[in-house]
C-alpha cells in the first residue's frame, strides 16, 4: 500500500530540510567566523612579540644611552675636579709670590745705596 503524501506534508518536510540547510549554512559562518578570529588572534599574537622586541631593543637602548650619559659626568666631575685643584695650586703660588714680592720689596727698602760712580 502506497501512502500519499498531502500538500501540508510536503510543505512540512520542504521546510524541514531547508531548516537544516539553515543549520548548515549557520555553522559555516560560525566556523568562518571562528577561523576569522583565530586568524586575528595570531596576527594580534605577532604584533604583541613585535612590541615586545621593539620594548627590548628601546630599554637595551636607553641603558646604552644612561651608561654613556654617567661616563661624559664622571669624565665631566674629575676634570672640575682637576681644575678645582688646580686653581687652589694656582692660589698657594699666587701668595708665594706675593708673599716673595713684599719681601723683596721690603729687603730693597732696607739694603744700602751704592753709588753707581764709573771709573774712567
């Protein structure tokens, strides 16, 4: 015996199978948005290692840069330090000389004239 399938069933089963092409089609664009977002996970993954490369070369640089900026004002510090020295070398010889001046200049005070006569 044959069943007949009526209008209504048909249209039932119509719709049931495109319900499950629905279904299909929806876990295609779930599985294509799933690969989308991997694929901006890996991207987004690179960018954060190329960050954090570029924040080590950048700190690697700024230690180059302190370790010479602390070279140039040590250098800087001991030539003032040089120089600090050498004008208090200069002070105590500036004195000496003064002090050898006023004694020379006093002691010509004090020595006789000599007269200056030339023989002929």
């Amino acid at each position: 015996m044959k069943f007949r399938k009526n209008k209504s069933e048909k249209n039932i089963i119509s719709k049931g199978v495109n319900k499950s092409e629905e279904a299909v089609n929806a876990w295609d664009v779930i599985n294509e948005n799933f690969t989308n977002i991997s694929l901006a996970c890996k991207t987004l993954e690179k960018s954060i290692q190329n960050l954090s490369a570029n924040t080590n070369l950048m700190k690697e640089n700024l230690k180059s840069q302190a370790n010479t900026s602390k070279r140039i004002i040590n250098d800087t510090v001991a030539k003032l330090r040089e120089t600090k020295n050498n004008t208090k070398k200069a002070k105590i010889t500036t004195t000496s000389l003064k002090r050898t001046i006023y004694v020379v200049s006093d002691n010509s005070k004090k020595a006789p004239g000599f007269p200056l006569e030339l023989l002929n």
